[in-house]
C-alpha cells in the first residue's frame, strides 16, 4: 500500500483518468472528490460487490442522471 499525506485542496492522480482531490480536513473526518470516468465503479469499502449485485453497462450506455435529478442537460 503506498500512503500519500496531501493538504487540503491537494491532488492524487491514479492512472491518467482518476483524481482524488482532498476537498476538507476537519477533526478526524477527511472529505475528498473523485474524479473518474462514468465506467469506473467508485464504491466506499462497507458497500462491498456482494451489497449491489451485478450490473454491467456497455460503454455507450448513457444515464439519465440531469434527468433523474430535474435538470435540464
């Protein structure tokens, strides 16, 4: 495992398509943004594959998500 110390608003590039910004520090708590493509499942660890099933989307495939949230896109 590599350990990384970042300051807030500080970057972590994993591969070329993923950024982990340290978006607020506060106390013990640690608030970051992830920046991924759409087909990069982005799960915290306690919503393990066994919570969720199986779901497997084609790379075209597009979500409704402005939709969903009624935003216009």
């Amino acid at each position: 495992m590599l350990v990384l110390s970042r300051k807030q608003n500080e970057r972590i590039r994993v591969g070329e398509s993923v950024v982990v910004t340290v978006v607020r520090v506060s106390g013990d708590k640690v608030r970051i943004g992830i920046e991924a493509p759409a087909n990069v499942r982005v799960l915290r660890d306690e919503l393990g594959d066994e919570m969720l099933g199986s779901v497997t989307l084609e790379d075209s495939a597009e979500l409704p998500i402005p939709r969903l949230l009624g935003v216009a896109s």
